[in-house]
C-alpha cells in the first residue's frame, strides 16, 4: 500500500520539476523534503503539506490518504518529454539570474497566446 512518501514521490515525477524547485516553490527547505522522502518518511507539519500539494498540483487529502488521487495517467508526458524537460530545467538554472526572467517573461507569453 502506498504511504505519504511514495505519494509524494509520485507527484513530484510527474510534475517534471526537480526537488530543490519543488522546495523552493514550496517554501521549504531541500532538506526537509529529502525527510518526507527519505526511508524515515517523516510526515510534513500541515503548513509545509498544504504548499507542497499546492506547487504539486494535488490535494493534501491525496497525499496523506491516496483518496482521490489526480489524473497523472491522462495526458501524461512520456518519458522522453520528461527527460527532455529535465534538460531544459538544467540549461534554465545556469543561465544568469537576469536572463531566466526575460524568458520566464517569453514563455509566460507563450503559454498565454496558446489557451
């Protein structure tokens, strides 16, 4: 059976972004997640709970109980997308502070002109 861990584990691939982004978004420590994550599978107080289900795209009920549970299976990206995602993600991180913002600025354009 599943437990929070392996819950939040899944969302997270899913979500294509990578931990230390989860814990950032989240306002939380990388080192705090590697705890949810990790073999003690310590459990979030509800505050860090509520802002990982948020950047994750889930519900808190989801994580803490598996009651339903997101549709990660209906469109999901394969796992050439995700490798490819994770690339991008990378190349994003080592560019200049100045430079991720004027593309976050283009992509956020981007995505508007698209919906």
């Amino acid at each position: 059976m599943a437990d929070f861990a392996e819950r939040l584990r899944e969302a997270i691939e899913y979500s294509g972004l990578l931990q230390k982004e989860i814990a950032l978004k989240a306002g939380i420590k990388k080192r705090a997640l590697d705890m949810y994550l990790g073999v003690q599978k310590s459990m979030p107080p509800a505050d860090a709970a509520v802002q990982l289900a948020g950047v994750l795209g889930v519900t808190v009920e989801y994580l803490v109980t598996g009651k339903n549970p997101p549709p990660f299976n209906t469109d999901s990206p394969s796992e050439q997308d995700l490798s490819q995602i994770r690339g991008i993600m990378r190349d994003f991180q080592s560019l200049p502070e100045n430079v991720r913002k004027a593309f976050a600025v283009i992509l956020d354009f981007a995505a508007q002109t698209q919906k």
